[in-house]
C-alpha cells in the first residue's frame, strides 16, 4: 500500500482538533528552474488534431496577474515573459464516461478508493500527529457542504468542506450518490497520481502551468478572463458561485454544482471550461517564490516546467502541485480563481469534489 491523501488529511486533523505543527524554513526552498523542455519551434500543426482535441499553436505571452487585475494573489505576481511550443490540448475536461472507459480497460483503483496505510501516511505529517480513529482511517475524500449561515471567516475551508468515508469519482458526494446520466460532467475526486494514470494510458500528458494559462489566455494579452475585462459576463461564460459563499448558490449560470463540458462558450483556442467548472491538475511544483525568480531573470523563459521542488511559505511540509482554471466553488467574494491568472497549490494525493483534469499532447510525442 502506499501513502494517500496527506493533505485531505491533514486537513481532516485539523478539523478534528488535532495539532498540526507547521513552520517555514526558507533553507529547504528549491526554486531552480527546470523550465526548458525544448527550444522554440514553429507553431505550424504537425497533422490532424487527435479525436477531441486542437491545436494551440505556440507563442509567447505575459504569464502571470495584469496590473489592473485588482482580484490577484501575490503569488501570481509578478508578470514574467514566456515562450511556450505548440501542443495539441483536450476541448474539455476528461469526462466520467471518458474516465469510467480507462478504468474498465485497465482495472485502475483511485485513490480515494484505496485502503489506508497509516504507517506510511505519519512518514509525510509533522512529527507527533495523533493517528486518528481506525473509523476515520477509511478511503474517501472531500466533500462540498452548503453553510447554514454567513461566514465570517472564508479563511477556515473547514466550514464548507467535509471529509465523506466512500466519496469518490464513482460517488461523488458520498454512498448513495452516483454518476448515472454524468457521462458527460467532468470526472472529479481525481488525484494527481489517478490523472498520471490516465494520461499514460490514453498517450497523453498534464500540461505545465505555463502551458495551461497560454492555452486560456488564447492571445487577449490584456485580458483578465478569458472572454475579455467585462465581469458582468460571468454567469453566461463559466460555472461559478454566484450569491454569498458558502451559504447560497443563487445558480444564475444554470448549475449548484457541475456543469456538463461545453455547456458555456469555447475561448478562441476552442477550448471549453477553462474558468469555472473544475479545477485542473498542471504538471508543475508549487514554489511560492518561482514567479519572482522567473522575473529575476530578465529573459523570456522556453517552455517552463515549473520549480524544481516544491515549497510553500505558508507551510514547509507541504509538497503540493499548481491547479489552474477555478471551480464551480468560486466566487467574487472567496477566491475569482475563473480569472486566467489564478493558481492554487493542491497536494497531488489529494482528491476533491470539485478537482479533475484534461491533458495535451506534444507534437513531437507518438
């Protein structure tokens, strides 16, 4: 058996009172760039897209937060030069019927469908972190949770998320739950190692963050979202929170949770939910300090695979990856992570309600 869920975990621990010690030590970061993959090429198609992708052609652009983009994190500044080869890209995000047809043929377990090996789980959490109850020590993941009332602190995820024994890609919220008639939602609960496993499988690869934001951007260098600066369009251009968070879903997008793919306009790329929907796994570290040494250079960066390691200054344990693009869960008031820019750093053992994925293809792979 080998070691799942520490994140999901270590939050789980924290809801349950138990003391996670955490610390920043600056000496353990590693932000050298691993970035260059290949030098430039030309951007020319090198034959028919695969069934179910297109061709993103390749270029350079500004990745990182706009100055004018009052919503962004420090973490997606500051804005950096990068050049990116072209690649073929999934429309949508890998869907349950497209996941359910890879685990049929290959008899592939998720992780959140694995028994739970503690001795192997406490190598990865603070020393003298409580083995919780052998009740709790069941395969699952995180699940959504609705408010009763307003949230004074959208600090503490605790509120909104709950740690459900049996949730997963098949069970989306938990035993008696399914995914009959959801073909066609993305598949969800999908940890780092389970999207891996499926690329591997279908010839594939994640794509890097730098590639992923490129790939959204699709040539508005000025824009915050996809579609342009106007907010106002939000509800008609991906699934997102619309009403307070976490206590009212007003579904002015048409969806509480998620949304069938393509259900809302392709960017100019023809890529579909590349804000909203679900967040997406990228293939790169999370380093807190990569965007800036990125701009310390001066220079345009080819084709950039993220840090070297990982490291959050946040919190020195973590040993987490990017996911881009934002979730159904997001809204004005909590994270706007349906701007192109915005990032978050998700441990890859981790599976949520509202985590999947889709995958590209280099030109140049068989």
């Amino acid at each position: 058996m080998t070691a799942r869920h520490t994140y999901t975990f270590c939050f789980l621990l924290l809801i349950l009172s138990i003391s996670c010690k955490s610390k920043t030590d600056q000496s353990k970061e590693s932000v050298g760039n691993s970035t260059t993959i290949e030098p430039p090429k030309p951007s020319k198609a090198p034959g028919e897209a695969p069934k179910g992708m297109v061709w993103i052609p390749g270029g350079e652009f500004n990745q990182g937060a706009l100055p004018n983009d009052h919503m962004a994190m420090s973490h997606e500044k500051p804005t950096h030069k990068v050049h990116v080869n072209g690649f073929f890209m999934d429309i949508h995000e890998v869907t349950n019927a497209q996941f359910a047809k890879f685990v049929k043929e290959t008899g592939y377990v998720t992780m959140a469908e694995r028994e739970i090996d503690w001795e192997e789980m406490k190598k990865q959490l603070p020393e003298g972190t409580q083995k919780p109850h052998d009740s709790i020590l069941q395969p699952g993941s995180l699940v959504f949770k609705k408010t009763k009332s307003s949230v004074p602190n959208l600090y503490d995820y605790s509120q909104w998320w709950e740690w459900k024994i049996g949730a997963n890609w098949r069970h989306p919220y938990g035993p008696g739950s399914d995914i009959e008639g959801k073909g066609n939602h993305p598949v969800v609960h999908i940890a780092y190692e389970d999207a891996q496993a499926y690329c591997k499988w279908a010839g594939r690869r994640l794509p890097t963050e730098a590639e992923w934001e490129y790939a959204a951007r699709a040539g508005k260098d000025e824009s915050i979202f996809f579609w342009g600066n106007d907010n106002s369009l939000l509800s008609s251009r991906a699934n997102s929170w619309e009403g307070e968070f976490p206590v009212e879903n007003t579904m002015e997008d048409g969806f509480e949770r998620s949304a069938p793919v393509m259900s809302y306009p392709k960017n100019d790329f023809g890529l579909h939910d590349m804000a909203g929907n679900v967040w997406e796994w990228t293939s790169d570290w999370y380093n807190t300090n990569y965007y800036q040494k990125l701009a310390s250079n001066g220079e345009v960066t080819q084709n950039p695979k993220g840090a070297a390691s990982a490291f959050n200054s946040n919190n020195a344990y973590a040993q987490e990856r990017v996911i881009k693009g934002g979730s159904f869960l997001c809204s004005a008031s909590y994270c706007a992570s349906y701007r192109i820019s915005a990032r978050m750093a998700t441990s890859p053992d981790s599976g949520m309600e509202h985590l999947g994925f889709r995958t590209v293809r280099s030109a140049n792979m068989p």
